[in-house]
C-alpha cells in the first residue's frame, strides 16, 4: 500500500538496461590467443586427424575441418561411429576411415 504522497516504485521498462546488461558492457573480458603453430606441409600432414584436412596455398599451409558446419560435422561424427559415413571430398565420395 502507498503512503500518501509517496511515488510509486519506479518500474523500468524493456528499453530501460538493468544491472544485469551493465554489467555485460562494463566487464572487462581478456582472453589470452596462443600463437598460432607454424607448420610445414609434412608437419600439417602428421599433425592433423582424420576429421581434417591440409590446405596448400602459395602464402600459407592451413589446416581446417573436412566438413566446416558445426551441425553437420556433429551429424557426421555419430554417422562415423555406427560405421554409415562416406565423406564427400572434392574427387568424390570415399568411405570414411576410423
């Protein structure tokens, strides 16, 4: 119940940013990288799982996912383990090995 006189509490409206979402502006978030690896291609070729692949440009050697969207890699991953994948590669489909 209000007393007589009193405003009522104030009640912020969507737009109106809580403590919550300041706090998420305010924070100070540091996130260490570690140096990238340089590889040479026999390196990469050692280096990588059966998941990846090496890419051989004139500037870099790059190692990356033989399927790059997450949700289908996933997919891919519990096909693999009941032994149904072929992968898709870019000279055709090749059963997947384990």
């Amino acid at each position: 119940m209000l007393s007589a006189g009193m405003p009522p509490p104030h009640q912020p409206s969507p737009s109106e940013s809580g403590e919550r979402e300041e706090a998420r502006i305010h924070a100070d978030i540091a996130v260490r990288l570690d140096q990238p690896r340089l590889l040479t291609i026999e390196q990469a070729i050692e280096w990588i799982n059966d998941d990846e692949l090496v890419e051989v440009t004139p500037a870099a050697v790059r190692v990356r996912k033989r399927i790059l969207d997450h949700s289908k890699r996933k997919t891919a991953e519990s096909a693999n383990a009941s032994g149904l994948l072929r992968v898709q590669t870019p000279s055709g489909s090749v059963p997947a090995t384990t």
